[in-house]
C-alpha cells in the first residue's frame, strides 16, 4: 500500500513542517509517509483525511 500524501500536501499549499505541526508529529515522519518507509496509524490517517479534506479513497493507494 502506498499513501498519496505529498501531492495533496503540495497541492493543499502545505509543507511537510506545516503539516506535521497540525496534526502533531514529527516532520521527519511526515517525510516517512511520502516516501513509504513507513505508513501511518489509523489515528493518524484520519488526521490527515481532516485536515487535508479529502477521502481515505484518495490518501490511500492500494496499488503501490
């Protein structure tokens, strides 16, 4: 599985700081996230969902 994060955060005008700082955790696991070192929690991929307005459709690609 693979997550679609940085093209929404860029597309949404955040940076990875920016982002991480609003739902609370650390820029360097931001960065983990879009490069697929390591995914999210469900906690933390609602998180996203929220505060990057789009649906878990989206964020998430299954094809990766």
């Amino acid at each position: 599985m693979k997550i679609n994060l940085a093209e929404i955060r860029k597309n949404k005008g955040y940076t990875q700081e920016g982002l991480a700082r609003k739902i609370g955790v650390c820029t360097s696991v931001v960065a983990k996230w879009e490069q697929s070192i390591q995914m999210p929690n469900y906690d933390n991929l609602a998180k996203l969902k929220n505060e990057l307005g789009c649906s878990y459709d989206l964020l998430l690609n299954d094809e990766g």
